[in-house]
C-alpha cells in the first residue's frame, strides 16, 4: 500500500504522454499542442532531478571529509605551537598567539559550515532551476487560454480590426480550456516530486508556489468553463 502513499513519476509522465496525444490529435495546428510537448520533454528532468536529492554525492563528501579533517590538524598543529609556561613567556606574544588562534577558530568554523551545507545547497540550485521552468510553463499555459473567452463564443459581436480570431466553437473551446487545466494540474505534479525526496524548508515553499500558481491559473479557467 506504500505505492499509493507518493507519486508515481511512471504514471505521471504516462498520464502526460496521453495528454500530448490528445492535443496533438485535437488541435495539431495550435501552440498548445507545442506547450504540452515541452512540458513532456521537461518531465523526465524534472524526475531526474527529483531522484538524486535523496541520494548522496559521494565524491563531494569524501572531498568535504578530506578537507575538514585537514583544517583541524592544522588548527591543532597552530595550537600546539603557542608555548606559555606561566613565568617565562611574554604575556603580551601569548595573547597575541591567543587572538590568533581564536580568527583561525572561527574561520575555521565559518569553513566547516560552508562545506557541511556545499552538498545541500547543490541540489537546492538544481532542484530551483527545474522548478522556475515549471513556473515559465504554468505562465505560458495561461497565456494560451487568456483570449479563450466564452462570451464572445456564445453571444457572438461585430470584431474589430484587432480581435484575435475565435474560429473554435462552444464544444472545442471548452475542449481547449480542459487541456489547459490538466495541463497545469500535471505541471503542479511534477513539481510536487520533489517533496518525496527533499526535506529542505527553501525546496518545499518553491514547490508550494509553484502548486498555488498553477492552482490559481486552473480556478480561472474553470470559471470560464462553468460558463460554456
């Protein structure tokens, strides 16, 4: 039953294909058809992407290991060098030594934090990018349905020289906006791939956008459907 508990990237990009399909036989000729094949071609990133924010880079970890590890023999090797016995040492080179030591603390630590987050902050960059075509992809799906009015379509009117042509009738434009609505439903899908994989706070509030974006271009769309 734990199958039913995450998405399926195989159904997903099925459902998706179909879809392609479908537009493709509908309206061949319309940018549409152009928009869903782009969405197709960037799902399989998208689950790629997905996949390898759960899986360990080994090569950077090993680097990172290599190089913390280095940095605290040095820092320990800088500390074993300050001599203060209590009688002999000038106080004034000790503390001098001491405020040393203490910068090469912090940066040391400033260093170890950077390289501690390195590998989460990689796969931030790249799940953010896949996740920002999405969203292009949601704003240009909503652009393709923005003329689609139902009104003009039902009631008819005199065009003018700068109406955009309304040749699809009450039963192709409502097939039309349908496509776009499942269009966004699955954009909003494939961007909540990446919650079976990430746990990071940024990667999870851009796939929340991205979700309410695609949700809120959806809303309008149905609202015109409710109309035809």
């Amino acid at each position: 039953m734990q199958k039913y508990r995450t998405l399926d990237k195989t159904r997903l990009i099925e459902t998706l294909t179909r879809l392609d399909t479908r537009i493709r036989e509908r309206f061949p000729e319309r940018g549409i058809s152009g928009v869903c094949a782009e969405l197709l071609a960037l799902a399989p990133d998208v689950s790629a992407t997905a996949e390898t924010l759960g899986k360990p880079i080994r090569l950077l970890r090993i680097f990172v290991f290599l190089v913390i590890a280095t940095g605290i023999l040095l820092v320990g090797r800088l500390a074993w060098l300050i001599e203060f016995d209590g009688i002999e040492t000038d106080g004034f080179v000790f503390f001098q030594g001491l405020e040393a030591l203490i910068n090469v603390l912090i940066l040391s630590g400033a260093g170890i934090w950077f390289l501690l987050t390195l590998e989460t902050r990689i796969k931030r960059s790249r799940a953010l990018e896949r996740l920002h075509e999405l969203r292009s992809i949601a704003h240009v799906i909503d652009t393709h349905q923005l003329t689609k009015t139902p009104v003009s379509v039902l009631e008819g009117g005199d065009r003018t020289a700068s109406s955009p042509e309304r040749t699809l009738t009450p039963f192709h434009l409502r097939r039309y906006l349908d496509y776009c609505s499942e269009m966004l439903s699955l954009t909003g899908k494939l961007a909540a791939l990446y919650l079976a994989h990430s746990r990071d706070p940024v990667i999870i509030q851009a796939v929340n956008e991205v979700e309410e974006l695609t949700s809120d271009f959806s809303r309008k769309i149905w609202q015109k459907i409710s109309v035809l």
